[in-house]
C-alpha cells in the first residue's frame, strides 16, 4: 500500500477512492474484514490515524498507562484537519505500520479508535453554502480502495447494522462536541491565529483528563467560571464526564460559545478594568493636547519676538 496522505478518520483525500454516491442508514452494501481476505492488516499501515479525546482515553486506559506516557510512547504530534489546533496521530514503527498490529490482527481492537471502525464507511454533513443554522443534509458514503478485498466477501449489511456492529454510534456521541470545535475552528480558515497558550489549552484539554481535571480543581478555573456542584461532583471522579466538561470549556474559551459561562463579577472585574485603562488613555491623550498647546504657545511667542 503507498503513502498517502488520509484525513482524520482514516479516508484516502484522492476522491477516486470514494464511489460517487450518497447513502442512507438504510442502504445495503456488502463488506467484511477477517484474517481470510488476502489484504488482512493492509489498511493498517501508511495512514495518518488522528486521535480523539475519546481515543486517547479509551487506549490509555485499555493500557493502563497515564495519559503523558501514552502520548509519549505511541503518537507522534500533529495538527488537526488543517487547523492550527495541535493534536497527536499514531506513531507508526520503522516499516510505517501501527504499532498495534500484528500479522494476525489488532491487538486493542476492543477499544480500536474511530479512523479504524469508520472505514470504509464515511459520514457527511452538508450546510449549503457553508452558513450555519441552515440544517445540514446527512449522508454516507462509502469508500473503496484497490487493495481492499473486504468489498467482495458476501457478507451483506445497511450501513446502519455495520455502524453498530463496529461501535461507531457511541464513538459519534462521544466525539460530537470535540468535533464541531475542530470544524468551527476550520471554518476560520488562516485568517485568524491562535494564541500560544491557546494551543497549549486545546492539547492539555485534548488529551489529559487527569491534567486538566487538577487544572480545573485546582487554580483559579473554579473562581472564574460559574459551574454547579451538581457538574463537580460528576467530573470529579469520572473520567467521560470530565473528557465532556473539557469540550464545554473549549467551546466557551475559544469561541464564548456553550453553557460554561464565566462568572458575573469576573464579568464586571474585566470590563473595571477596561473602563480603567480607558480612562487611563483619555488622560493621557488629555495630557498629550494640553502638551501640544503648550508648544504651540511658545512658538507662537517665539515668532512674535523675532517680529
């Protein structure tokens, strides 16, 4: 298989490789993968598998490893879907394949992420003319490459059955938000740039619950923004929750939008502060004219004592 360059769930960009055609939940095809099709683990090698929040978690803890020493040993950093947002992809070994499979399979494909059980199904939503509040037309589409023969097994499925055959419901549920962060932050194109910390901010809440859980309970986050004790107590402890309750944050920090909203004297505190160096700034541009007078009176002085 060469190297080409995938999207985030693992689709060849070359359109070729997608059959022009739109599909429903309930439009059959035919497809499957196991050891006996002759390009078993084909797919898993050369391609870019960009993780979600939702991936990092579910492998970290199959591994039973922290979060930093995941990240450290098994990805490779990156940006995600053409944005300035830093993310991390799989790292792969030195012949360019996952590091998690073998010759006879995956060995996490209990908890294999979303680029793997999406294919070579893809999901689609369209906002004509890119503007949002118009409701999007959902469809699939199916993608088939020349070195898959999973295509030509009998098996017969709706695309419906193969998604919940391969966990893409719950993976959809858990990556939403998350997602439409990522979009949202596409749709600014390279206009606007992001800030350092901002980045930093992304990959912390990305990919660190424990991180940014300490983050949360401790420093000034709690004294800023408003959140209720009912949220505390859920993200304390639970680990989706918390992965959620990151999203919410990002939405609110990046773009003001969501239900995390900052407390109202942090409010007030802000704009004192802006009305403070406003009116630092009429003294000072007061005091600047008044300086600017003065000068005008002296050399109007000076002309007259030469006359």
């Amino acid at each position: 298989m060469s190297d080409k360059s995938k999207a985030m769930f693992g689709f060849d960009t070359n359109p070729s490789n997608i059959i022009p055609k739109k599909y429903t939940l309930d439009s059959k095809i035919r497809f499957r993968c196991h050891p006996g099709v002759s390009c078993f683990t084909a797919c898993c090698g050369h391609i870019d598998i960009i993780l979600t929040p939702f991936d990092i978690l579910r492998l970290r803890k199959h591994l039973n490893l922290p979060a930093d020493e995941f990240l450290l040993r098994f990805t490779t950093p990156t940006y995600v879907e053409k944005t300035d947002l830093p993310g991390v992809k799989i790292h792969l070994d030195k012949d360019g394949r996952c590091p998690f499979v073998t010759d006879k399979g995956c060995t996490i494909y209990p908890e294999r992420p979303s680029a793997c059980r999406y294919y070579p199904i893809g999901m689609a939503n369209f906002h004509e003319g890119g503007q949002e509040g118009i409701q999007s037309e959902k469809f699939f589409f199916i993608v088939k490459e020349d070195h898959c023969k999973g295509h030509e097994e009998p098996t017969e499925w709706t695309i419906k059955e193969w998604r919940a055959d391969q966990g893409v419901d719950l993976c959809d549920e858990m990556n939403r938000e998350w997602l439409e962060i990522v979009m949202r932050r596409r749709s600014f194109g390279h206009q606007a740039s992001m800030s350092e910390q901002a980045q930093k901010m992304f990959f912390l809440a990305s990919t660190d619950t424990d991180k940014f859980r300490d983050f949360v309970f401790n420093s000034s986050f709690l004294d800023t923004y408003d959140v209720d004790q009912q949220t505390l107590d859920k993200i304390k402890d639970d680990d989706i929750e918390m992965m959620l309750f990151s999203f919410q944050y990002l939405a609110s920090a990046l773009f003001g939008a969501g239900d995390l909203k900052i407390k109202e004297e942090k409010i007030q505190e802000r704009v004192s502060k802006i009305d403070d160096k406003k009116a630092m700034a009429e003294v000072k541009a007061e005091a600047t004219y008044k300086d600017l007078l003065a000068e005008r009176d002296k050399l109007t002085e000076a002309l007259k004592d030469k006359k």
